[in-house]
C-alpha cells in the first residue's frame, strides 16, 4: 500500500463481533483449562500412588510424576488466569480513531498478508478461527504488542528492517 494514496477514513474496518471473538478465546482457554486439569489431577495421582514406590535407588518414576504435577499445577494455575483475565474484557469495540490498547482487536497489512489480532492481557500465542479468519492473541509485553500499543489506523510499524505494516483496523 502506497503511504501516499492510504486514507485512514477509507480503510477497510474489520466487520466482526469483538464480543463473540471475546467468548470463542474464552471457550478455547476454559476447554484447555478443563483438559489440563484432568491432567494435572493425573499426575498428582501418580506422583502420590503408593505402588508407585522406588524400587531401588536407581528408579526415579515417583520423583518424575512431582515434576510433571507441579509443573501441570502451575500451568493450571496460569489458564484459571487467563480464563478470569479474559472473562474481564469488554467485548465493546473501540471509537473510530481510538489507539490499540488492551482488548483492542487489530488488523495489520503487511507483505504477507492481512494478520488479525488480539491484544489480550496473558495466553500470548492462543490462536483461534472466527467465521473463517484467524486471530492470534499478544500480549502487551510481546514486541509486535509493544509496538501496536497506542498506534492508531493508519500508523505504520516496522518489525523489521525492511518490513512494515500497516494498520487497517482497531476495534
């Protein structure tokens, strides 16, 4: 896109439910929540078993069945983050000309292609497919996230030397 003949009042606006995309990232984090779980409830079980008992000195299953139930437990404990975290975000979408911030559903055109985005408090990385189209959640404190902070339609990042992209869409 040429700087010169892009009117941000001409973008196209992403045509979506932020609310929707809002509950399908939450039903996606309380479904990886619930497997995890039953997982992490696995673990701790086998880490406890009393047959699970060294047979010698050389066996080490009970002591690896508490690495994994501690390491899953953390890992639950982070997703029922996430999950509340996500539960308080405002499916309300942003004025026109608003900057991106927190909640804030971004679209960037770059040479590769149109990238959709969430700015999410945590899950950086989560991915879902809303009516056909990926949207990725980043944090904040990730370097795309770190960039597109406060940047509005029109702003240009570059990601790195060479590469730019352009914001279509904040809502």
């Amino acid at each position: 896109m040429n700087p010169r003949t892009f009117h941000p009042t001409k973008a196209a606006r992403f045509l979506v439910n932020k609310q929707a995309v809002l509950d399908q990232f939450l039903a996606a984090l309380t479904a990886d929540l619930a497997t995890l779980t039953r997982a992490a409830n696995g673990a701790f079980a086998a880490a406890t078993d009393p047959d699970s008992k060294a047979e010698n000195k050389y066996d080490t299953r009970t002591l690896e069945a508490s690495y994994i139930a501690r390491g899953q437990a953390k890992r639950v404990t982070e997703l029922q983050e996430a999950v509340q975290a996500f539960g308080a975000l405002s499916g309300s979408e942003l004025e026109t000309g608003s900057a991106a911030a927190l909640g804030a559903l971004v679209t960037l055109d770059g040479p590769d292609g149109v990238d959709h985005y969430l700015i999410g408090p945590c899950a950086g990385g989560t991915e879902i497919v809303h009516e056909g189209i990926a949207i990725c959640v980043i944090t904040p404190a990730s370097a795309l996230g770190q960039k597109l902070v406060g940047k509005r339609v029109g702003d240009v990042i570059a990601i790195r030397p060479g590469a730019e992209l352009r914001i279509t869409s904040v809502i």
